[in-house]
C-alpha cells in the first residue's frame, strides 16, 4: 500500500483533459460494474505506470459521475438538496461491496453533483464503514438543520 495519496483534483483533470480521449471516458462511463473496471483499458491511462489495486478502481467507476468544484458542499448534502429519498441513500450505507458502489454510482448519476474532489476521492480512497456513515450524517445533518434566521 502506498503511503501517498494521489491527488485527486489532478486526477479529475486528467480525466477531463483533451489528452484522455472521450474513448476512454466514454469506456469508465459504460462500466457496469466493479469487476469490469479492471479489464478496461482506460484505467491504465488514467493511472500510467502504476499497478492499480481496489482503491484506483473505486475512483475510476465513481470519476465519470461527479464533476468538480473546490466549494461544493458534501456529497450527503448535495444529495438531500437534490431530494433523493432517505431510503436510496440508507441502502448505500447498508449494502455491501460491491454493490454499495454500484448502488453510490446510480444515485451520482441521478443527482449530478459537483464534488470537491479533493475531499470526495480521499472518501473513496478510504471507503469503508466510517465514509459511510459519514455520508449518512451528511445527508441527515442536511436535512434536520434549521435554516439560518428561522
């Protein structure tokens, strides 16, 4: 395990830049599963020279869903802003892998956020029982959070 970890928001511009082809975009979006996502070539270029394990897998199925923005606010509260129901972000919390991941992409996909990747890939680079219950908490904080001046 490397003791480093990558920097997300550079990684994300990769993923966007003129040098990742939209061949390769277009194969990390289309992946339908974990298990696919080491077979497809564009995980190599996504990470050149290194031999991806879990943690590189979970940021290239999860990259294609979430653009990125240095402000934007946690992901459980995007979520709620975005009213996805209570239920869909408890059955990512409880799933197991890797369909907590499969079921984490679908609601991505739905809510179109912008994540500060910074912090969303150190999430994903360390997912496990506490990043998702921190996701949860960000969702139920957001949602039990009297407005300012109420």
């Amino acid at each position: 395990m490397s003791a480093e970890l990558p920097d997300f928001v550079a990684l994300r511009a990769r993923f966007d830049s003129e040098a990742f082809s939209n061949g390769a975009r277009a194969e990390l979006r289309r992946l339908p599963d974990m298990e696919s996502v080491a077979l497809c070539p564009a995980l190599y270029r996504l990470f050149p020279g290194q031999k991806p394990d879990d943690r590189h897998l979970r940021l290239a199925f999860l990259l294609p869903c979430c653009k990125h923005d240095a402000k934007a606010k946690s992901l459980g509260t995007q979520l709620f802003k975005a009213k996805i129901s209570e239920a869909r972000v408890l059955q990512v919390a409880r799933a197991h892998s890797p369909l907590d991941l499969i079921q984490l992409r679908r609601l991505l996909t739905h809510a179109e956020p912008a994540v500060n990747w910074a912090e969303f890939g150190k999430t994903l680079w360390y997912w496990g029982d506490r990043a998702r219950r921190q996701f949860v908490e960000d969702y139920y904080l957001a949602q039990f959070t009297p407005a300012k001046g109420a």
